[in-house]
C-alpha cells in the first residue's frame, strides 16, 4: 500500500510539473504576435527619403547643431555604418540638405515663371512669392541649414554656386524689362540678399508671409526701374494692393 501510494503521489506531481510548464509556455506566448512581420528591408533610394525625412525633423525640432550624423542614426533606427554610407561626413549631410531645397526651390520657380505673363509685374510676383513660399514651406529650419553651410570652405562653395545660378535666373527673367539698359550684378546680389533676410523673418515670425512678399516685389520692381534709368521705381507698377492674392 505504501508503495501503491508513493507511486500515485509521484504521478500526481510529474502531472502537476507538466500542467505548470505548459501553462507558463501558453501564458509567455501570449503576448506574442501570431504572424510576426518581417522588418522590411529598404531600398537605398528610400533609405536616403527616410534619412533626409529624419535630418529635417532633427533640425526643427531640435535645432542645426544638434544634427549629427550620429544622432541621425538614432532618431532614424538605424546603425552608424548606414549613415555614414549615405554622407560620409556631417557637411555632406547639410549640403544634401541644402541641395534638396535648391532643387525644390529652383522647380516651384520654373514652373510658376514658365506659367507667368511677359510683364515686369508677373516676373517679379513670382520671384517674389516662389522664394518666400518654399522657405516658408520647408520651416524655420532651412535658415539654421545655410547658416552652418558657411561653417567650412567646402560648403561655402556650394551655397555661391546655388546663389550664382538664382542670380543668373533672375537676370534672364528680368532683362527683358530692362529697356536698353542691363541689371547689375550689384542689383541682383541686393535682391538674393532681401529674399533671404524677408523670407527668414517671416519663417520666423518676425513679418507676416505677404509683408515679406510685397517688401521683395518692390525691391525687384526698382531695381529693374534703376536698370531703365527711370528712377526708383515706375509708378503704373507700384504694388497698391499686395500680393496676398497672387
């Protein structure tokens, strides 16, 4: 009888022990997806999208400085090696920055100066409001970009060739309304210089975007008139009534 009941007992536990298992197996399992997803791998292409998408988020929301290429790994769930496999360095991650919003820059011009009237008027509308728009429409962070563009000589070179070729545009746009005379070089590194400044100070709140707008018309629109030889500016073009409509 005692070795019947040694038997049962030692049964009965080998059933307690497996039940116990089982259940801490099914309640582990549990919380588990039943159809895990594998992690999509990603294309270069859009691994570079993703990157970039990243960098803007960083520079916004935490400022240029912050931009580096390790904190970029970070933010974007990816290790260092891929990266740096897309920039290498820190500058070349600002000067895709900063060549990402030339070339958006340069197609929102083209396409609104290809759809413009042949006057005076509608060229300097759109030279006026593209600008202000897509600094307006990329944020208060393309002013920390190009400011840490002058940070090294490499990235200085770069920002002069994307200004020499917004001049050379403005000059084929605005010639034709120059009369006899030509625009100076001087009056189109004036008017860079007001876009920048008004297109920065309505990202940041300083001016309102049609202030900004109207304040770059005028100055396009009498730096042509100086060209004509005709004063300041030519009263049948003076902006009475903004751009906020344009």
């Amino acid at each position: 009888m005692i070795a019947d009941g040694s038997r049962g007992l030692y049964t009965f536990g080998k059933l307690l022990s497996v039940s116990y298992f089982w259940y801490i197996v099914m309640s582990s399992a549990e919380g588990q997806p039943t159809n895990p997803q594998p992690r999509r791998r990603l294309s270069r292409q859009d691994r570079h999208r993703q990157l970039l998408d990243v960098a803007w988020q960083i520079a916004r929301d935490e400022g240029t400085e912050a931009l580096t290429l390790g904190r970029l790994s970070e933010l974007a769930g990816v290790t260092k090696p891929v990266v740096y496999d897309h920039f290498e360095t820190r500058p070349g991650l600002l000067a895709a920055l900063y060549r990402e919003f030339d070339a958006r820059q340069t197609a929102v011009m083209d396409a609104a100066l290809a759809a413009s009237q042949p006057s005076l008027a509608d060229r300097a509308t759109v030279i006026a409001t593209s600008y202000v728009d897509c600094v307006l429409l990329q944020g208060r962070e393309i002013p920390g970009v190009i400011a840490a563009l002058a940070g090294s000589p490499e990235l200085e070179r770069i920002k002069r060739e994307y200004e020499a070729a917004f001049i050379e545009k403005c000059r084929i746009a605005l010639s034709p309304f120059a009369g006899a005379g030509t625009i100076a070089a001087a009056g189109l590194w004036a008017l860079l210089g007001a876009a920048e400044a008004l297109s920065y100070a309505a990202a940041s709140g300083d001016i309102t975007a049609v202030e900004a707008k109207d304040e770059l018309f005028e100055t396009i629109v009498a730096m042509v008139a100086r060209s004509m030889g005709g004063g300041t500016h030519p009263d049948h073009l003076r902006n009475t009534t903004g751009l906020a409509s344009r």
